[in-house]
C-alpha cells in the first residue's frame, strides 16, 4: 500500500475523531450549585388576631371574645371562628369593647366556649 492510499484512509477517521472529541471540549460541565438549606427552623410571626370564645349567647346570637392584651379588632371586623382547625361560623365585632374583651355577633354557624378565632 502507498503513502497516498494510507493517507487517504486515516485522514477521515482523524477528521471524525478530532469532531467528536472537539465537541466534548468546548462542552463546560458546570456543576449545579447546591441549595442554601437554613440552618434552623424558619420562623415568622403570626400577626392574624387571635382570640378565645369566653361567653356565648345563643338566643341573641352573640359571642365574648377574650383577646390578648392590646390587639382588639374594629368595630364591624368580619372574624372567623374555628373548633378543631375547622371554621364553625362567621362572626361581626359590634362591640362594646372594654380592656381586652369585645362582643360579636354570630352571622353564621354556632360558637362555643373556648372556640378560637381569627381574622382570617
């Protein structure tokens, strides 16, 4: 076999290798950065009013609620009012409100003692 003939047989095969390995090259892997994980536990405050059913009237269809110290709602507030984690009933602030008790009036559902509520 000539030189020629031998040429003429590697040069192709080099030419696809040199493809396929040049390809590779030019390919930067990059590594994902791992995720920042917290080192303790996330806490956030929990700014929603919460209150305690300290009275109920069902024959007026109205609560007294027990809030704590300095978070009373407004006047005409919708609340909501939970037993268990379920929502049980939709309450209105009426009022009168003194130092850390406010009335409401029950406009759906049925409350009890100790049934919590929030404003949300």
């Amino acid at each position: 076999m000539n030189l020629t003939a031998l040429k003429m047989k590697i040069t192709p095969a080099l030419f696809v290798l040199l493809l396929v390995t040049n390809g590779c090259f030019w390919r930067h892997h990059h590594a994902t950065p791992a995720i920042a994980r917290p080192v303790g536990p996330i806490v956030t405050p929990d700014i929603t009013a919460a209150a305690r059913v300290i009275a109920v009237n069902t024959v007026g269809r109205f609560v007294v609620l027990n809030f704590p110290g300095g978070q009373l709602p407004k006047t005409e507030q919708t609340l909501f009012l939970y037993r268990d984690g379920l929502k049980v009933a939709e309450l209105r602030v009426t009022g009168p409100q003194s130092e850390n008790h406010t009335v409401a009036d029950i406009v759906s559902g049925e409350a009890q003692v100790s049934d919590s509520v929030r404003d949300q």
